[in-house]
C-alpha cells in the first residue's frame, strides 16, 4: 500500500474501493445482474483550492452481514490508515464519497456506514452526512446508532447539522424517550436554542403529540423564524389542539403559502371543514398545494360531492392538477361510487398526459374496481405503461376479490410471482379476501401456510382475521373459534367481531354467546357487537334477549349506526337514510319506491322477508321496517330519475340484508336494468334475476 502523496487520489480511490469489496465481503446474491464495477472518476479542479468532485456510473449495493466483516474491516482499516492524517485530499475523497453513498445512490447507505467507522479519523461532516441518509431513509433509528458512535469517538463533537438530522430521524420513528435524551444533549452543548435544532425538535414534540413541550421550545426560541411558526402550528395540530394552532397563526405577522396550507390541512385531518373552507377563501394566493389539500380533506372527511366541486373549480381557475389532488378525487370517487365522474377524470387523464404517473393509474384501477367495472380497471392495469409495483398489483387483486372472482385473483397472484414482484403483507390480506368471499378454503389455507414458509412474512393479526373469515363464512364455525383459540398471538376485537357476524349470519346462538364474551373483555361497549348479538336472538326469536340488549344500549347512551346507501345521478351523489322524509328527493324516493314494490308483488310474486326485521312488532310493521331500507330508497330514486337502460350503482355502508337482496333480484329481471351495489363486504351484481354472489355472501 503506498502513500497518498506517491500515487494519484484515482489510484488510492481504486485502493479504498478494493479493499471494501474485497472477496472477502459477503454481498446480496444478485440472480439477474452482475454488481456493476464502481466507475468513479476523481478530478482535482485546481492545485489551490484541492476541490474534488466524484462522478460516478454506479456503486455496488452491498448487504453486509456483520457475522462475515472481519477480514472486511481489517482490510479496509489498513487501506485507510495509510492516508489518513495529514491528507486533506483523502478526507475530501472519502467525505465526498460517503455523501454520495448516503443521500444520491439507493440503497448504498450501508456502505457509507462502513467507510465512516473504517476511517480512523473521521470528521462531524461525515458522521452528519451518514446521520442524515439514515434520517430519511426506511431505517431511521440507525441514525441513533452512528450519533451514538459519534459520542463515543470523543474527539468529533456534533454541531446544529448532528442535532437537527438525529431529531428528524427520532420524530421519523416517533420515540419520545429517545426525544428526550437527545433534547438533553442538545442543552448539553448549548445547542437547544439553535433556530435550526429547535425547529426541529418543535417538529418531534408535535410527531409524538407533546404540543406543551413543543410550545415550550418554541417560547424559548430567541428569534423564530417562519419556518419554526410553520412548525409549531403543525404540532398543534399534530396534537389535536386546534384553538391553540388558530390562536399562534393569528399572531403571524408573515406568513407564506405554507402558513396558509398549514392551516388548510390541520383543519381538513381535524374534521373542521367549514373552518377550512374559510381558511380557503382567505387566502391571498392559492397554489396546487392548497387546492389538493381541500380536495384529499374534503374526500377524507366524507363530503364527497365537495371534493368533485373543489376539483372542477380548479380546473376553471386554470390551474393544472397534481398528482396528489387527481389521486384524491380519484379517491372520492372510489368510496362513493361515482362511476360516471370517475370515467370522466379518466379521459382527462389520458388527455392531459397523466397516464404515465404510476399512483395515478393505481387510483383508476381502485376506482373501477370499487365502482364495479372490473372490465375497466383491469384495461387500466394491462395498459400501465411502466413496471407494475405491487400497489398496482395489490389492487387489482383487490378487485377480483371484492367480486368473489378468486379463481382469478389467485391466477393473478401467480402471475404477479412469475413478473419477480415480491408479495407483501397487503397483498396476502388481499388474496386471503379473495378466498374467503369465493369459498376457496383448501387455497386459502395453502397461501396463509406459504406467507411464512415461502415468502417468510409473518402472518399479521389481519390474516388471522381472514382465516377466520374464510371458516366463517362457509358456516365452519366451530373450525373457526378452534382457529383463534389456537393463534399464537392474542385476538383482536375484530377477530372475535368477525366470528361474530359469521354467527350471526348462520343463527349459532350458543357460539355467539361465547364470542360475545370475548368481546367483553376487548370492547364491551361496541355499538356493532351488540347489534349483532341481537341480530342473533331476533333471528331465532328470542325476543327477551332482544329488547334486554336494546334495553341497555338506550341506558348506556349506546348508539346503533346508521345504514345509508349512496346513488350516483347526473355525476351527481345522492344518499338516503332508511325511513328518513326530509326533502324532496327523500319523498320522491319513498313514492317511486310504493310503487316499485307493488309491481314486485304482481309481476314477480315478492314477499317480504320478515326475517329481516329485528323487531318483536306485527307482521305488517315488520314488512313496512324491510320496505324502507336505505338501499331500496337509492334503487327507486335512480329508477325514477336515470333514463332506461342505464345502470344503477349503490354503495351501502353496512351489510346488505336478505329481504334487499332478494328485491334487487327481483327489480334486474322486471325493470330489465343492470344494479351493483358494493355492500361493506362485497359487491353484488344482480343481472336478469340473479346476482354474481350465487347467495353467498
């Protein structure tokens, strides 16, 4: 090994990168590619200034494994220690390198950690560089570890950059212990009061919800600027204190279109639209940040028809949609059900040259899927111009399931497999769906067995509740209660609660009753878990039990949530409550739907099923309370208003009944007319008398 002096800095570089990747280091087994030989080049601007700058083709990713690094270490150690003091051309090589490594190449961070700990005398800039690429990569809490080891050194002492990138990092994983100790060193140097390091940790307080102590740092502050407002306005935000961000953003003397676009989402995450709507209207100049925000606010919050206002009023302000505000409109029409504008933000995809953007064809394809045209969204899929991820994938396995198609679903994933996309966690909780709702047991079981014994994926509590799913609702269910008796991890709420619907579904009152207890000690008070319950004991009439439990959720204030179905008209979004008479639509809804129903009763022989009916009341009440569900509302109201031929699509927030199911039937085969309503599980396409479900659902 010779001297930096004796040779060129590319020859001591060819050196360095020898010794790194050395045989002796045991690399990822790369199957398709040989690791390209790293081609730097190194170039010294001028004998003055000793400026380097590295250019680079590529750079091996190693996956070291710290069991084999040995040799690596030493050979590496050796290689540095030659030119290591004294050099100002060895440490700008390697500094220069490890930033590279660190924050321009993917995945190469592990190999900028070991040419930092192989440096014997590195310096706060690159222990800084090292601590930032961890920060903002998928393992932040590695950037603890090299500030650890920054510490330990003794002779490098962290700056505001040490401080500011570790806090980032720790707000990343959101460990408010390890906040705290940091904060202590941080007043240990004398660097808490630091503009840069006390944004920061205003940052990490509002990550973990400490709005007090956020507001503290920032009290503290000697002069904050607008970053550090911006800053603690979020925090409060983050914490749920919404006067308090009001009351800090009305001391703003500045503020910028972040301050204003801080404002727009605190109110949008916290429900407070109309505030947000104010906010909106106030501001002196509104970029596409501000208008995506309203539009992904307004369609997380529900308020659909808002969301698609919000976007048309952007493109008649002449302003060009992002990627963020198309895949949240996209995503209005996906919950509700708004084919028709859902198609027509797909020509204008297409037209505006969007059609690239990976996310945004992955919203088409979740919009078709939950509006019921598979057709479409597996056209969308099949047409995606670059390599699929595995959202898209994922989401059209997605689809398949949500229509029973598992044989399709499955035949997919195999494809997905043979394209050398890995499966997810996700993507499993997909597959198993599509099993359960196609009665696919021995399948389901063999891909829960292949998570683990295959693709090494340790079943999450979901895929449990799949299995039990699965068991369920083929009426398995003693074969499902062994299931979770025997999970290796405890039951969730929601486990039980789904054995619980199958028991409701399939009238096993004993094993219900056993659930139930389960749920007990999990969430005695859940609305849905008592209604189900009753469900049960009405179904087999057992009327005591029934009113007992109506009884103490009047007493314990517990309230039964409400079924209501959405209807798409004219691009335009109608919901119906059952029984509800407010306004005109309501009413309109009600007389098409007497009529609907007598010409059922003629034409078709239609009895109501009674079954449906959760109250000890006379046969004629009983028929009247199935006769106003919310989902036959919609079914008459886009029967009197769309024109004939035409589809009709409803999206109900809860289970659909037998009695509406049996009507859907029935309305497809008189009126002539095709009805898909996507239910809490599934969707159901009911065409000249029968739906895709085949009644099992």
């Amino acid at each position: 090994m010779t001297h930096l002096g004796v040779h060129s800095s590319s020859t001591i570089f060819h050196e360095i990168h020898q010794a790194i990747t050395s045989t002796r280091a045991r690399g990822r087994e790369v199957t398709q590619v040989k690791i390209k030989k790293i081609t730097t080049k190194v170039y010294q601007l001028d004998q003055d200034s000793k400026n380097l700058l590295i250019g680079y083709d590529s750079l091996p990713f190693m996956d070291y494994n710290t069991n084999n690094n040995t040799n690596e270490s030493r050979e590496c150690s050796i290689c540095l220690k030659d030119y290591e003091e004294g050099s100002i051309v060895a440490k700008l090589t390697c500094g220069k390198l490890i930033l590279q490594c660190a924050i321009a190449i993917p995945n190469a961070l592990p190999y900028a950690k070991r040419l930092l700990l192989c440096f014997h005398n590195p310096d706060a800039f690159m222990f800084n560089t090292v601590v930032r690429g961890y920060s903002e990569s998928n393992e932040p809490h590695s950037s603890v570890d090299v500030f650890v080891e920054m510490m330990r050194k003794g002779f490098v002492f962290p700056d505001s950059f040490s401080f500011a990138f570790v806090v980032k990092a720790v707000a990343s994983f959101g460990c408010l212990r390890t906040g705290f100790q940091m904060h202590c060193q941080a007043l240990k140097h004398g660097l808490d009061s630091h503009l840069f390091v006390g944004t920061t940790l205003i940052g990490l307080y509002g990550e973990c919800g400490c709005v007090e102590f956020a507001r503290k740092v920032f009290d503290e502050m000697r002069e904050p600027n607008l970053v550090a407002w911006n800053a603690v306005v979020t925090a409060c935000f983050r914490g749920n204190d919404v006067v308090g961000a009001k009351e800090i953003f009305d001391k703003m003397i500045v503020r910028n279109h972040t301050s204003w676009n801080v404002m727009l989402a605190g109110y949008s995450k916290a429900g407070e639209l109309e505030s947000a709507k104010r906010v909106f209207s106030e501001m002196p100049l509104r970029d596409d940040v501000s208008w995506s925000t309203m539009i992904v606010g307004f369609a997380h919050n529900g308020s659909f028809n808002e969301a698609f206002s919000y976007f048309r009023e952007l493109r008649r302000a002449e302003m060009r949609p992002n990627e963020v505000s198309l895949t949240g409109v996209l995503s209005a029409c996906s919950q509700s059900g708004a084919f028709e504008f859902g198609k027509m933000l797909h020509g204008f995809v297409e037209k505006a040259g969007y059609s690239w953007i990976v996310s945004v064809n992955n919203a088409l394809i979740d919009m078709y899927s939950r509006c019921g045209n598979i057709p479409m969204a597996r056209l969308v899929f099949e047409g995606m111009p670059e390599k699929k991820s595995i959202v898209s994938w994922t989401s059209m396995i997605a689809g398949l399931a949500m229509y029973g198609h598992g044989e399709e679903a499955i035949k997919l994933f195999n494809e997905m497999t043979r394209s050398d996309v890995s499966p997810d966690g996700i993507c499993f909780i997909s597959l198993l769906y599509a099993c359960s709702h196609a009665g696919l047991i021995r399948e389901g079981e063999e891909y829960f067995s292949k998570m683990k014994r295959v693709y090494h994926i340790e079943p999450a509590i979901e895929h449990y509740g799949c299995m039990v799913d699965l068991y369920g609702r083929s009426g398995k269910l003693q074969k499902a209660y062994n299931f979770i008796s025997q999970m290796p991890v405890p039951p969730s709420a929601i486990v039980w609660r789904t054995l619980l619907g199958a028991c409701s579904s399939h009238g096993n009152i004993e094993l219900a009753e056993k659930v139930k207890q389960g749920l007990n000690e999990l969430d005695p008070n859940n609305p849905g878990d008592l209604v189900l319950l009753s469900n049960v004991y009405a179904t087999a009439g057992k009327w005591k039990d029934v009113a007992y439990i109506r009884k103490s959720m009047i007493v314990q204030r517990i309230k039964k949530i409400t079924g209501w179905s959405m209807v798409e008209v004219d691009k335009t979004m109608y919901k119906f409550t059952a029984g509800e008479k407010k306004k005109g639509t309501d009413i309109e809804a009600h007389e098409k739907l007497k009529e609907l129903i007598l010409r059922l009763r003629d034409k078709a022989g239609y009895a109501p099923e009674i079954a449906s009916a959760l109250y000890d009341v006379e046969e004629e009440e009983k028929e009247d309370q199935v006769s106003k569900h919310s989902e036959k509302l919609a079914l008459a109201f886009a029967l009197a208003k769309l024109h004939k031929g035409a589809s009709i699509r409803i999206v109900k927030n809860l289970r659909i009944c037998r009695d509406c199911h049996i009507v859907m039937k029935l309305t497809s085969s008189v009126y002539g007319v095709e009805i898909v309503v996507r239910d809490r599980n599934r969707f159901h396409l009911f065409k000249n008398g029968s739906c895709s479900c085949r009644d099992y659902w």
